[in-house]
C-alpha cells in the first residue's frame, strides 16, 4: 500500500502588515524583527476566518488531486483557534465544501499540528478504516494576539494549508528508485513545560462554583524557553526519525520545517550539519501561523516547482503543548 499527499493547497487573507506596521503598535522596529525572527510582514484577517481559509484551501488540495469534495472520506482540521467552540472547524469546512460524505473534526497540538493530524490520517488509511483524507492546518492567531505585547505580536500571521492524503493498493516506486509515501514519523509531547506557550480560554465557572475572573485570553510566551525547546527538540526528533528509517541526514531532499523564528531554523541545519538551501522558507512574508506554516510552506514550494516526484521530505514542526514531532515521506 502507498499512503501519499497528491494534492496540497493553500489560503492567505488579503491584509499585509508590516513590520513597519507594527512600530506604530509597540516599541520595537524593523530591523529588530528582522534580526531576531526573519519576518518582514505577515497575514492578517480582514473577516477571513479559520473555516472559510481553511476550506480555500482545501479546494485547491481537491482541485490538485482530481477529486470532488463528495469523494473525501475523512476531514482532519488542526487549529488552536476556532471560531467557534461547538461545532468543530472540521464540520464547518464540511459543510463549506459540500464534503457530505466525510467524517469530520479537529484536533489541537497547536504549530505541530498539521503533523500531527498528518499522522492520525496516516494510521486511518493504514488500517482501510477510510481511503482519503483531506489535512489541514488553519489559523487566525490574531485574534488571541495581545497585540500591546511585542514579545509576540510580532511574530504571528494567519492563514492555512490542506494536503489530500490517498491510499492506493499498489506500491508506487518512483524513477530514483525510491518507494513513494509515507516512510516514518515521530511525535513528542512534554506537558510539564506546557505554560511557557499558553492561552487561557473559560476559567471553570458554572452554577455550583464561586463566581471567578475570566482569565486572559491572550497569547502569553516565555520566547527564550521555547526557542531552547525547539533548538534541542527539533533536530533530536528528526536524528530519531531518520534513524528509525535508517536513512541519513543526505537522504533527505528537503527539510520543512515550522517557521517559527529564522535563527531556531538555522540552529537546526547547524546541528543536523546540513545545507541550510535545503529548509525552504516562508517565514518573512508569512511569520508564524501555527498549524499552518507546514502545510502552506508545502503548498508553495510544490506549486514553485520545488518538489519533484522521488524527493524525500521531512517536515517537522514544535509548538505549544508542548509538543513536537517528525514526518518522513517521498512524494
Ligand atoms: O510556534 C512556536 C512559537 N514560539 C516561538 O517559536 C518563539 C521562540 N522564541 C523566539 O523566537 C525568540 O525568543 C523571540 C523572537 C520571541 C525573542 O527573541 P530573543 O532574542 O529571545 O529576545 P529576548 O526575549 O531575549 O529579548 C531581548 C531584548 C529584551 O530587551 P532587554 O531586556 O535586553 O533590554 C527585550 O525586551 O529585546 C527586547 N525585545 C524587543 N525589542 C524590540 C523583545 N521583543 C522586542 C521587540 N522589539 N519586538
């Protein structure tokens, strides 16, 4: 059995806000941005919500793999920002795409959780529970941005990004020899460390509690902890990942990976020792849009020519949980 993405697609709102921007919001600068994270503008929502960008996005995921939406069997959204507590991003997207015939619903690892919905689609149609699956990742951190906190509201952006995944019977061996698919994949969680990247939501407050504060709803982040999380984390899951696969840092043609900061990138080619030219980017005109960035990244530089048929990837992201994992897989 071959278990492989055969459509990506992608959906940015219209809004571009600068760095320059941002100076007029908080006391910092472009060129600090710059220095510090890669990003020069990023998204942000004008009305685009986290259902309607999502279903963009799968659109052209469908339209690229030849199907309709009433083929698709399963729908995976990842999101740490729903627009809606009940009914769940996935069914709205559903219903958005006329999807009748799929089963739908979200799951939250927030930046990791594109892989992570990757890899529970993987298990689904490993098992011929179903045969297709559409992927996804969408967010609108905006709106859980403080955004008087220049520690982070420099960093985020919205937007999402779907991948078609199809099981077909036959093994799909491509020109360089190379079995096409999914080959392997990691996941981590570390709970402990968990309120370094947080955002409150409903303080537990019913009938028979004391009446309490709402707590804030904003975005808050110990930057310097995740940036030592993700350094340590990231390069250690994708060794662990390659070595699982007993392949090589060599074998692999591209490394895409969560673009959360530049700097925590090139640590992890550093530490992998190899060619930063293989991390394509989109970091400075996207910033971070958490279970978004692997999937868009992916979308574009697919749509750019920049995957060719054969072409290891391993996409590999981290994020608030806090969680981490590793994908290996030939297109
Ligand atoms: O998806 C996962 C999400 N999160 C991450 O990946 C975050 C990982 N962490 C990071 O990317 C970095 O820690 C940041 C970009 C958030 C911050 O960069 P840093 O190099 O760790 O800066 P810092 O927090 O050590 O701050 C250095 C200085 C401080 O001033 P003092 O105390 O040295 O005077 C900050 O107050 O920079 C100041 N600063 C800023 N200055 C201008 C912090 N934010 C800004 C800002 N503009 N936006």
């Amino acid at each position: 059995m071959t278990i492989n993405i055969t459509g990506t697609g992608s959906a940015l709102p219209e809004k571009v806000v600068t760095n320059f921007d941002l100076e007029k919001l908080v006391e910092t600068s472009d060129e600090w941005i710059q220095k510090r994270t890669g990003i020069a503008e990023r998204r942000i929502s004008g009305g685009e919500t986290v259902s309607t960008l999502a279903a963009d996005a799968c659109s052209r995921a469908l339209e690229m793999a030849g199907k309709t939406a009433d083929e698709v069997d399963l729908i995976l959204v990842a999101t740490c920002s729903p627009e809606l507590l009940l009914p769940c991003c996935a069914c709205q997207v559903q219903d958005l795409i006329g999807a009748s015939n799929a089963v739908a619903f979200d799951l939250n690892a927030a930046c990791s959780g594109f892989l992570f919905a990757l890899n529970t689609a993987y298990v689904y149609l490993q098992t011929g529970i179903y045969k297709n699956a559409l992927v996804v990742g969408s967010e609108v951190l905006s709106k859980l941005v403080d955004w008087s906190d220049r520690g982070t509201c420099i960093l985020f952006g919205d937007g999402a990004g779907a991948a078609f995944v199809e099981a077909s019977g036959e093994e799909i061996i491509r020109s360089n020899g190379r079995r096409a698919g999914m080959e392997c994949m990691v996941q981590g969680s570390d709970g402990a460390k968990g309120m370094v990247l947080s955002c409150g939501e409903r303080a537990v407050n019913n009938a028979f509690t004391p009446k309490r504060q709402m707590e804030s709803s904003y975005i808050h982040m110990d930057g310097q902890e995740v940036y030592k999380f993700a350094t340590k984390q990231v390069p250690a899951c994708i060794q662990k990942a390659l070595d699982r696969a007993d392949l090589a840092v060599e074998d692999v043609d591209w490394f895409m990976l969560h673009q959360a900061n530049v700097r925590i990138i090139e640590s992890v080619a550093k530490r992998l020792k190899a060619d930063i030219a293989r991390f394509p980017m989109n970091i400075h005109k996207a910033g971070n849009m958490s279970s978004a960035t692997i999937p868009v990244l992916l979308d574009e530089w697919n749509r750019s020519g920049g995957i060719k048929e054969g072409d290891r990837l391993v996409l590999s992201g981290f994020g608030a949980g806090l969680t981490y994992g590793a994908s290996i897989l030939v297109w």
